[in-house]
C-alpha cells in the first residue's frame, strides 16, 4: 500500500505535466495557472474518488488508513493494456485514455519515484 498523498502527489504531477499543455493548446501562461490550480486542488478532488469510494474500500483498493494498493491498480491496468491497448478513465473533466507508456509515468509518479521520464 502506498499512502494516499503520494499517490494524489503522483496523480496531480502527471495531470499537470502531460494532460494540461495538451488541453490548453500548448498556452505556457494558460498551463501555468491550470497547473497551479490543479497542484492546490488536487488532492482534495482525487480524494473522494479514491479514499471514499465503496466500491474501492470493499476491493481492498484502498484501506481505513489511506492507503492505496498501487500494485493491484498497476496489475489491473496492465492487463486492461495488454487485452484493449488502452484502459480508458472518466473523469470529471472528460474521458481520458491512457497507453502503456502513461500507465508507467503513473505508476512510478504514485510510488514517488521522481521524475517520471
């Protein structure tokens, strides 16, 4: 398990660093006050989609701790990778779909492992 505020550490940094200079068209200004929100933001809206989810706690996704089994999210998206070549989120800003190299970046960002590159 890995404590939830490093994995929203991990989330907001790949939204910011690879979502945002997409959706704003490349604006350096735009994706700097975007990223800047998210950063703050973030953690708090990740919150109840992850460490108050039901469905989530009675998987054992994540736990009365906060912890968030990372290994079992990876495996899972892995193999959604592996069957249909992307695994696709909603997510409150649209639908997103993640390839093998996006599932990576997340992984090593959730775990805290620095730079994602």
């Amino acid at each position: 398990m890995v404590h939830f505020d490093k994995v929203s550490a991990g989330i907001v940094r790949y939204i910011v660093d690879e979502m945002i200079p997409h959706v704003v068209g490349g604006n350096p200004f735009i994706a700097g006050m975007a990223g800047r929100i998210i950063g703050d933001r973030g953690p708090a809206m990740l919150k109840p989609m992850l460490l108050e989810n039901p469905m989530l706690k009675a998987a054992g996704i994540v736990d009365e701790k906060g912890g968030v089994d990372i290994d079992l999210l990876y495996k899972a998206a892995k193999e959604s990778i592996e069957e249909h070549r992307e695994c696709a989120l909603d997510l409150p800003f649209g639908k997103v779909r993640l390839k093998a190299d996006d599932i990576e970046k997340l992984n090593r960002l959730c775990r805290g492992e620095g730079d994602a590159k």
